[in-house]
C-alpha cells in the first residue's frame, strides 16, 4: 500500500492510496482510492474514502466510512 495525504486544516485531511493484493496463482489486484479524515478527538478520528479495482472489467467499486481510535496510550500523552 502506498498513501500520500494533504492535511487541510488541523482536523481534516485528504488522501489517495494505492494498494496491491497478491494474489497466490491468480491475478493480482490493483486497487486505488480517495478518502478524507477527520480528526474528532486527539486520539479519534472518522474517515470516508472510495475506490475501484484497477483491473478493469466489472465494476468493483467501494465506498467505506470508518472511526479508528487509540488505545492503551500512556498516561503523559493524555495530557
């Protein structure tokens, strides 16, 4: 997987990624998507992103909402 993000602001950021599934004797998948974040907490965040298979032939798209959190952070970093 590759990612190149563009904060815009301190909450929210932008970002396109490209990632490789291998695949054992099959085709490999290619695929690429784009998404924003943003950051609702200092260790929470919610994220939207998209994106489709770039083997071309059908139409494998996916649209995805995601929150990820922190855990187990040390006491000092709550401060």
């Amino acid at each position: 997987s590759f990612c190149i993000e563009f904060e815009l602001g301190h909450p929210a950021s932008v970002f396109l990624e490209q990632s490789t599934v291998f695949n054992h004797n099959e085709r490999n998948d290619y695929w690429i998507d784009a998404g924003y974040t943003h950051l609702i907490a200092r260790h929470s965040q919610f994220d939207f992103s998209a994106g489709t298979n770039l083997n071309g032939g059908g139409l494998d798209f996916f649209f995805s909402v995601g929150y990820s959190t922190r855990i187990g952070f040390k006491k000092e970093e709550l401060q």
